[in-house]
C-alpha cells in the first residue's frame, strides 16, 4: 500500500469533477484518476495497471500533487525557441498586409 494523499473536501470535489469531465483531454482525466486512486490507498503498481501507464507516470503525478497540489496536474509545455528569421519574416507579411490593396476590395470594410 502506497502513502494516502489527503484531501481537502474542495480539492476531491475538483478531482471528481475532472475525472468525470467527458470534454477534457483524457490526458487530465487520467491525472485526477491517479491522485484519486492514491487518495483511496491504492499501491502504485495498482494503479499504474488500472491507468494502463508506467509506474513512473505515477510517482510523476503524485509528486507534483504533492507539493504544488491542484495546480501541480497542468501540463508543462516546455516550448521551443523562435525559429531564426522568424520575427523578420513576420514584419514583412505585416508590412505587406498593410500595404497591399486588394483588387476587387474584398478585405475593405463595408459600411451600411
């Protein structure tokens, strides 16, 4: 048996919520599954065969629930630096979109 999360009555309203939630990304859905799962004593290993992921993804999601809680189950989106020439080639469409006069004026605002 792994170590109980203990939750607030607001956070495991939150969780239900989630886990219910049929218009989040299954991905969420799995997280509040996960915490609701430790919450009720299940072991890790119980758990990840239950979610069908690794252990790891578990300890993962505990973690994090631990120690930032609710906001600790959003996605982190490391990202990735511009690409070169990108902020030149941006300047150029909007200098040529402002400059541009279309033919038959179907961008130009109409007024009634």
């Amino acid at each position: 048996m792994a170590e109980r999360i203990i939750l607030s009555p607001t956070e495991r309203r939150e969780l239900k919520r989630m886990s219910r939630s049929r218009s989040s990304r299954a991905e969420e859905v799995r997280r509040a599954n996960i915490v609701l799962s430790l919450a009720a004593g299940e072991s890790l290993s119980a758990i990840s065969r239950l979610e069908r992921c690794s252990m790891n993804t578990v300890s993962l999601w505990r973690d994090r629930f631990e120690t930032e809680r609710l906001s600790g189950l959003w996605s982190r989106h490391r990202g990735r630096e511009p690409q070169r020439g990108a902020a030149k080639l941006e300047a150029r469409i909007i200098h040529w979109t402002l400059h541009r006069k279309p033919a038959d004026g179907s961008t130009e605002l109409e007024l009634p």
